[in-house]
C-alpha cells in the first residue's frame, strides 16, 4: 500500500482559506475528483470531474475568484446551500 499517496489525498480534503473577496474556503478531493466552494455570500457548491491540475491551479491562481469562474465554473455542479442573503 502506498501511504504517500493515501496521506497526499487526506492533505487534499483539507479545506484552504484563500484571500478572496469572493471564495471563502475551497476544498479538493482528489479521489472522488470533486471541489467544494464556499462563496463569501454562504453558498456553497460541489464542483464535479476537477483534474488535480485544476486543484493545483486555483491553489497557485493569484486571482481565485477570476480562476474559479474562468476554469472551474465549466464544470458541472450541485448547490449543497444557496446564498444566505
């Protein structure tokens, strides 16, 4: 079993607070291939078929919110909660 990549995909799952006026946090599984957002305005998405590079694009983007709708938004998605307001 290679505990590198099992621990390098727990790593993932931990959700990342970027400096964004629009992200609040984001969060990439590697296995399933899925990235939550949590937008500044309490809605939260689940972004399906996100390729690691992807992942590792938006962690690298000087821009997150530019990234997200540029790269990311392509994907298909599901609403787990709409905007608070």
């Amino acid at each position: 079993m290679n505990t590198d990549r099992k621990s390098a995909s727990k790593e993932s799952m931990k959700p990342q607070f970027p400096d964004s006026s629009a992200i609040d946090f984001f969060k990439y599984d590697r296995e399933r291939q899925t990235m939550d957002i949590g937008y500044k305005n309490g809605s939260l998405y689940r972004y399906f078929d996100v390729i690691e590079d992807e992942n590792t694009g938006l962690e690298e983007a000087e821009s997150k919110g530019a990234y997200v709708n540029r790269v990311i938004k392509k994907h298909q998605y599901m609403i787990l909660r709409k905007r608070t307001a």
